[in-house]
C-alpha cells in the first residue's frame, strides 16, 4: 500500500512591504479597536528611523509585532502553557491562564508581549485568530490602505505571501541571530529600522516626551555601537518587568543553597560550636528557602495562581524545572533536619552529602532560566553565569555561617570567593558579548542606579561591599574577634553588595531596545 506524505503544517504569517507603508498607523488604531487593548499598550505599531543628514533625510517606517515564531522562545517558558503553538503556527495566549509571571516578556526578543496591568495577564497579537477562524483577515490587514501588510499560510505556495515573496526577491526578519524563526517578513525596510539600540535614541519622540527614559548608555559606547546617521523619531517605550523583587531572590537563594553547600564541612571545623556543627546550615537554609518563595510568589502579578505552576507545568520551562528543584532542595533539608532532632546523626550527615546536589542546582538552576530568555542576551552568557551563581552562593552563605562557625580557613575562602565574584562581574562588564544587545547591556551595567536619585553605581558599589564585607570578616576572626552580632553585619553587608550588583545585572539586562 502506497502511503500518502500528510500535508505540511501551516504557518500563517506576515509580510510587510515597508515601500507601500506610509506610516498612517491603521493598523495600530485597528488592532486596538478590535482586540481592547489598553492605553498605553500595543499589540502592533509604526516605528519611524530617520536616516540621513540634512538636508539629505529620510524617515523609514516599520510595522513591529509579534513574529508567530516557528520556534517561539515565549512558549518554551511559559511555566503554565498560557502560550501555545496552534497547529496553524499562530502563537496564542489563553488569557485567563497566565499568572503574571512576566518570564514570556524576557523570552521575546521582539518586544511583543506586554502586561495588561488591569488584568495582571499577559496579552499579545494573536493573528487575530478569531477572525481567521471565520475566514476573515486580521483587523489590521483590512484597514490597511496601501496594501502593506499581507497575511496567509507561508507553507502554502499559492497564498498571497507566498507569491509576493517570490515575486519581491530580500525579505528580510528581525533578529534572525535568535534563532526563533520568525514569520513575519519585511520588504524594503532599512537595517536601521529592524536592528533594535542601532540607531540613536532621543530623548523625545516626534510629537511628545517618551514615556520612560532612553538607555543611559555612556559616550564611549554609544560611539561603539551606535549608528551616526540614524535616530529614532517614533517607537513604543517598554517597561523594565523583573525588579528588585528577582534581585532579591538570587540573593535570598544563594544564601539557602550556599549555606546547604558548606554544611557536609562544617563537622571538620574545630571552632564550630554544637549548634553551628549540627543545626546552623539547614536552618539557615530553609529560612532563605522560604523567603525566596515569598519574593517569587510576590513578584506574580496573580500571586494567587502561583500553583498552577506544580497542577499544571510545561515540563520544558526553566520556571517549573527550578520549582522542582527548590521543592526537592527544600524537602531533603527538611530531612536532614529531622534525623538531626531524631537523633540520627549519622544519616544527617550522610544526607548532606546528597544534598549537596540539590543546593548545587537551587544556586545554578537560574542559569539556564535566563538562558531561556531569548530577548536578554547578557543573561545568556550561560558559561561565566553559571560558575558565578555557584560562587555567589557558597560566597553569601559562608558569609551567613561565620556567626556560628567563626572558622578562620571558612572566613578566608570567603574572602577568595569574593573576590572571584568581582572578577566575574569585570567579565561580565568587559568580556567578550557576540550580540549587539549583550555589548550594550554590559555597556549600560555601571549606569544602573544603587538607589533611585543617586548617582552611585550599583554594580561597582556591590561588587565592592561584598568583597568589604568578606574583608571585615576575616580581619575579625583573624584578631581572634568572635562575636556573632559583629560577623552577622559583615554578613549582611556582603548580602547588600550582593543586592545592588544583582540589581545591575538583573536590569542592564533588559534595558537595550528590542523594537
């Protein structure tokens, strides 16, 4: 029996043909019209580059929205399947499921979700899906009075898009470098237009003040990575979605998982009092632990949907998988201190062994989250993020057991670790980044803000207050200066430098443009 080949998918997509648009913004009026999308948001909009120098000018528009990515990176982390491939290929979001997680927003690196703050959900252009499903074209396509936007099924040789690419040779898409596939394609549309932070940012658009401030990038840099002969006159400003509350997090965690990490040691360092041997590291551990949940919880815009991560997960997301982790992480701490109060000493200390691979994940799982952040480039230096997770944590959290184990060889290798935190952050700032985003975010780490109205950088006061922090504590042991009360402050203050650095890192990450 001979068989026959199943049709390919479908993939709906677009092609904008930017010779035909006039920048009349239809389009964005039309979209919001049929799909109630609030002030201030935008599913789709016009971005106008001027070109040029006077009085040889010129303004290139670009129609910017969602990609309907082959491979959408949006999808892949959405803890809750919220967002989902449809077998059509349009990327679909079911409103009612989201939980305000935010982490879709990272993933994309077309700038194309963003926050419904009445609702708390994440929305985005859906294709129009429930017109398509009636056989009709997206609302922005029919109001299009120069034919510029062009909808179908890209796998289907005789639909409109498919024709007009083969009749209109160098569609060109944004970002190829992110390996998303996107299937939304440009005809005639300048570089300038489609490659986000190239062209100069103003500090207001054509018939107003932004929104939100341009990217604080330094002179330097600016010369480095930025065009001379274009400036963005129109676009849509976004806001910065992950805040202090992840700083906190990775803080809080590094703490949990650090002090987990020293506890098998702790029984070879003679100046550990009972307590500090036998209670101190898992103690420590859970208290963080719990605190870490809190701020992740906390940071939901629908906090109270925070379970169906565990009811309901997608198995592929960083956000369930890291759930996982600490969930397990918490409950073998939770053991050891059991036999600990059963008096079963010897499987406590044989459990902290084990657990040496839970609190090693809790402090390094957050590397490959952020590298499922397609839209973060600096968060995707994976190889120098994930060792510097690693050290952070044995770092804070050896830091946080000095008060109980006053242990001189613990106090220097604090020392040490500090310092290697500050090497990684250098690297971080000065390495080598392959992307454009990633060089510009690591240019904009230094002007990250410690505080609102300061001028203090947050990643070099950080650096140096941990390292200080370490310092102070190993002077004290080493002056035979023992008091807890006096250890736990230089603990604190390393975990503050920790904060600000994590606060620099976590927002320079998302400051470069993406639209």
């Amino acid at each position: 029996m001979v068989r026959r080949p199943l049709p390919a998918r479908m993939q709906y997509g677009f092609v904008l043909d930017q010779r035909r648009c006039i920048g009349c913004h239809a389009c964005t009026v039309a979209c919001k019209s049929e799909n109630e999308v609030p002030l201030g948001d935008f599913r789709t909009w016009v971005k106008y580059t001027e070109v040029g120098s006077f009085p040889s000018v010129r303004r290139h528009f670009a129609v910017l929205r969602c990609n309907q990515c082959t491979e959408a990176p949006c999808v892949t982390i959405c803890p809750v399947e919220a967002l989902h491939k449809r077998p059509d290929g349009i990327v679909d979001l079911s409103k009612d499921i989201c939980i305000g997680c935010k982490a879709c927003m990272q993933a994309c690196p077309y700038d194309a979700l963003h926050l419904n703050e009445d609702t708390g959900g994440a929305e985005k252009c859906h294709f129009c899906a429930h017109r398509v499903e009636q056989g009709l074209k997206p609302a922005c396509e029919v109001v299009c009075p120069e034919t510029a936007i062009i909808s179908g099924d890209l796998h289907d040789p005789q639909s409109p898009v498919s024709r007009i690419l083969r009749e209109v040779p160098g569609a060109t898409v944004r970002r190829p470098e992110q390996g998303t596939g996107p299937n939304v394609l440009y005809l005639g549309a300048h570089p300038a237009s489609l490659e986000p932070g190239t062209a100069r940012e103003e500090d207001m658009y054509l018939w107003s003040d932004r929104r939100l401030p341009k990217p604080p990038l330094p002179a330097a840099d600016a010369a480095r990575l930025v065009r001379g002969d274009a400036r963005v006159a129109l676009d849509v400003d976004h806001k910065v979605h992950w805040g202090w509350k992840v700083a906190a997090y990775l803080v809080t965690k590094g703490i949990a998982a650090g002090a987990a990490l020293w506890a098998p040691f702790v029984a070879f360092m003679p100046s550990a009092s009972p307590f500090g041997r036998d209670y101190a590291p898992e103690l420590l551990a859970l208290l963080f632990l719990t605190v870490t949940n809190v701020l992740l919880v906390a940071d939901l815009k629908r906090p109270k949907l925070f379970l169906t991560i565990v009811l309901r997960p997608n198995t592929r997301s960083w956000l369930v998988k890291g759930a996982w982790v600490l969930m397990a992480f918490g409950g073998l701490t939770t053991a050891i201190l059991g036999a600990r109060f059963m008096g079963w000493h010897g499987l406590a200390d044989g459990l902290r062994w084990t657990n040496l691979v839970g609190s090693s994940m809790a402090a390094a799982y957050t590397a490959f989250l952020f590298a499922q952040c397609e839209g973060r480039d600096l968060w995707q230096h994976t190889r120098v993020l994930l060792p510097h997770l690693l050290i952070q944590a044995l770092c804070v959290g050896g830091a946080a057991l000095l008060p109980f184990v006053p242990d001189q060889k613990l106090a220097i290798t604090v020392v040490v670790l500090a310092l290697l935190h500050h090497g990684l952050g250098l690297l971080e700032r000065f390495g080598h980044h392959e992307t454009h985003n990633a060089k510009m975010a690591a240019a904009l780490l230094p002007g990250v803000p410690a505080w609102p109205g300061t001028r203090l950088s947050a990643f070099h006061a950080g650096m140096a207050t941990t390292t200080l922090g370490a310092l102070l504590g190993m002077l004290l042991i080493a002056a035979g200066t023992t008091n807890p009360a006096a250890l736990a402050l230089c603990a604190v203050l390393g975990w503050v430098g920790l904060f600000l650095y994590e606060r620099a890192y976590v927002r320079a990450g998302q400051l470069p443009p993406l639209s």
